[in-house]
C-alpha cells in the first residue's frame, strides 16, 4: 500500500509555504493549525489548483507535478472545498448523474460506490429533486460531499465539511465518515478546527503553522504533546481515551466502557456493544487525589501513576500527565493530562512516578460527535 508523499515550497501571497509530509494511505488524517497556517493551500496544490511553487508529489508510484499532464480532473483525489458549488441549472439528482457519466470505472477500485448507497446513508432521498439554490448550507454541504465521493476518488481531500451543520447532522456525518472510511478503504485527509471532531475520528494529525510542518502522529499522542497544547492554548487542553462498549443502561441513558480493565461511564450511547469508541476528558474537567476519597463525588474512579509534572511561569496552574493503570496487561498504555492549581499540587504532595486516583464526572464528557439517546 502506497502512502501520499508531499512536498511544497513557495510563496502564495503573505504565506511562505515550506511543507513536507507522508500522509498514510488508510485511515483518517487531520490537517490542524491556525487559520492563515497553509490548509487549504495544500490542499489545493494536491489537487493540481496552485502553480509557480516547488512541488513533489507522489502518490501510488505516480508523481503528479506536470500540471499539464495531470490537470484537477486527471487527479485521484476527490476534494470537497469550505465554500460547496453544484451546478445551479441542474437539481441534485442531476449533479449525481453528472459526474456519473464523466466517471469512468476505475478498475483500481475493490468497490465503486454507488449513488443509493450515498443517497441513503446521507440522508439525500427528499432532496433528489430540489434546486441548489432551495437548499439550507447543511443539505448542500451533505450532496456536495456525495457528489465528490461519486467520482470514485482514491484519497478523499475534506476542507472543513461540517462547518455549516448542526449537532445532530454533525453526528451522524463523522459516523458516516468513520464508517465509510472502514468499508471503502479510501484514506481522508480532514481540515477541521473543532477539537470535538478530531477527538472522534482523527487517526493521525499534522500540525502546521505559518506553512510549515510542526508535529505529527496518533491524535491520542500528539494531545498530550506542548506542540498541540500550544495552538490550541491552555483552556482546551484534553485527552482522548480509547473504551469499548460493556453495556448501555436504557433507563439512566449511560454506557460503560471499558478502559483496559479500568470502567468509564459517559452519558448516551457512543457505540454498540463491544465497539471500540473514543472519549475526550478535558484537562479542567478532572479531580485528582493522592488517595482514594470514601464520598464518591463523581460518577468515575480511574488509577493512575503520575509520569510527568510542568509547573507553568507565571501562573496558578500546574499540568500533569498520569499514565493510566492497565489492568488487563495488553502493553496499551493511555494517557491523561490533568490541569490542576500548583497550590493543590503541593498541598497533595505530588511527585513524578506517585499513584492518583482520578475523578470524572460524566455531564463533563464531550459526547456532540456520538449521537444520543
């Protein structure tokens, strides 16, 4: 399996872009920065829209630098911009149909994806016969995307998709996205400044800032990493834990999850029995205790061993990284990074390699990117 190889140098306008990257050719990967930071610019240079810069692009054996050879359309790459455009004298169906005829079978595709297959898990049969311009920014949000699919592309390029949606929509779109990811194989690289929607289906991230590649890896490592906490500025510090569905109790709507043996339990139903679904804690939202507290005061109780300790310059705060206690002995280990007064710091004593017990209340777990029950 080949991966994506990219190399960008050059000026568009203010911004100097010096970018070089192998993005992994499965799975979800999150473009993240500022704005100004260069997203959306390699993402058009991948899709052949930018000249006059210094590029390298390689991707399945095949370079994609002589504009000429590869125009936009010669491209694999499906890209779906922040701004959707449909063809106004054509309804929706139309739009499908369109890009049907123009799309030759691509025998390097396992799977083509059909157009009822997209009109149904996106919701689309109402809108089949309607105009662009009667529909709301959501809907033509959900059809753009369906239409960019239905060229049959072999890397999915997504420059914020659910900037127009509302919660419920978003939901089930990132679910969509996860799940179509796993059926089709086709990688996606994803703008997004929600950290709600990395959390959820980011496999790897690159962070980038004034053009140029800071920080890459696992969303679940680059979290607790000071280049993240860096951009994204101390009050949204979080971590991102990995559990899998125990039970659902329909009467008080919670699941549990199971952490390596540990047990969370979370409001709403994140996935199905036995799912592997992800959480993200945030690094304000948690009570550490040097011992373990007889009034339970939230719904969890986690155990951990503190691995390392930064007390901030100037200010109240201290950040501590706790390495979580697996009690099943699968080597996994999870991290949580918990903001706490480096009063309470010293009050409670606490040293690097030191044993703590972790408070969680459930009301203060993300749970937008899951739909409820």
């Amino acid at each position: 399996m080949s991966n994506l190889s990219v190399f960008l140098k050059g000026n568009i306008g203010s911004l100097f872009l010096n970018f070089e990257h192998t993005f992994k050719n499965d799975g979800i990967t999150i473009l993240y920065g500022p704005n100004g930071s260069g997203k959306t610019t390699i993402i058009s240079a991948l899709g052949g829209f930018i000249k006059n810069i210094e590029s390298r692009i390689i991707f399945n054996g095949n370079e994609f630098k002589d504009l000429d050879k590869y125009p936009p359309y010669k491209r694999p790459f499906g890209i779906m911009f922040q701004n959707p455009i449909l063809f106004e004298h054509l309804n929706v169906e139309e739009n499908f149909d369109f890009v049907i005829k123009r799309q030759k079978s691509n025998s390097q595709n396992k799977k083509l994806i059909s157009k009822n297959y997209l009109i149904n898990h996106l919701e689309l049969t109402s809108l089949l016969k309607r105009s662009p311009e009667n529909l709301s920014g959501g809907e033509k949000l959900r059809v753009v995307l369906a239409r960019t699919i239905l060229k049959q592309p072999n890397y999915l390029l997504l420059d914020e998709p659910m900037s127009d949606l509302d919660i419920k929509y978003k939901a089930k779109l990132l679910i969509f996205l996860k799940d179509f990811n796993k059926k089709f194989k086709i990688p996606i690289l994803y703008i997004t400044h929600s950290i709600e929607e990395i959390s959820q289906i980011g496999d790897q991230i690159v962070l980038i800032k004034d053009g140029k590649k800071i920080d890459s890896g696992s969303v679940t490592n680059v979290f607790n990493r000071s280049s993240f906490v860096d951009l994204i500025g101390k009050f949204e510090i979080s971590s991102v834990l990995e559990g899998r569905v125990m039970s659902y109790d329909q009467i008080l709507r919670i699941t549990t999850l199971d952490l390596d043996g540990q047990k969370l339990i979370v409001p709403g139903l994140p996935g199905n029995l036995k799912d592997i679904v992800r959480v993200r804690i945030r690094s304000r939202d948690i009570l550490l205790s040097s011992t373990r507290l007889e009034t339970k005061i939230t719904e969890n109780e986690l155990q951990g061993i503190i691995s390392s300790i930064e007390i901030e310059d100037n200010s109240a705060f201290s950040e501590l990284v706790i390495k979580l206690q697996n009690l099943k002995n699968n080597k996994k280990i999870q991290k949580l990074r918990s903001r706490i007064t480096t009063y309470n710091l010293k009050k409670m004593k606490l040293l690097i390699n030191d044993s703590v017990f972790i408070y969680i209340s459930s009301v203060s777990i993300d749970r937008q990117a899951y739909q409820l029950t």
